[in-house]
C-alpha cells in the first residue's frame, strides 16, 4: 500500500481525509418502507378489504412518501421533472 503524504496543517481542520460516506446504503426509512408496505396490505387483505382497493392505496401512499423524500432532500430539479411526467401523462 503506497504511503500516504499528509497535507498540510490549517486550522482546526484534521490532516488526514476520512472516506466519504456510502450514498448507496440502505436506510432505516427504506427498510419500514419495505416492512411496512407489505405488512399493511396483509393485514388489510385479512381484514376483509378488496384487493383492487388495496394497490391503489399503497400505489398513493408510496407516492406521498416519494414526494416528500424528493422535496426534503433537495432533489427540487427531480420532483419538477417528475411532476411534468406526472401533467403530461395525465393531459
């Protein structure tokens, strides 16, 4: 393994560079995500609901939670891209 040349001190800032963060990893609001979403249709499946009432509920609820992910994230440029899908296929 090469030797690394520390950079120069300035500051209170630290000499040696820590490793970026994984953006790919996944997250606990993923993880409920998957959970929860099949665990709610079943029970509302064992509860007596019709199924054809059942996809477009979940279909709205993940839809709620993508916009609020793109909106709080700062993804504004992708949330007015998806919402001018969104006009243009429901024009």
């Amino acid at each position: 393994m090469p030797k690394r040349h520390p950079a120069p001190a300035s500051g209170n800032r630290p000499t040696d560079a820590s490793p970026a963060p994984d953006q790919h990893r996944l997250t606990l609001s993923c993880t409920a995500a998957l959970i929860a979403f099949p665990a709610l249709g079943t029970v509302l499946a064992t509860a007596g609901v019709p199924i054809v009432d059942i996809a477009p509920l979940l279909a709205s609820c993940a839809a709620v939670g993508l916009a609020t992910v793109l909106l709080a994230g700062s993804g504004r440029r992708l949330a007015v891209f998806v919402a001018s899908i969104v006009l243009r296929i429901t024009q």
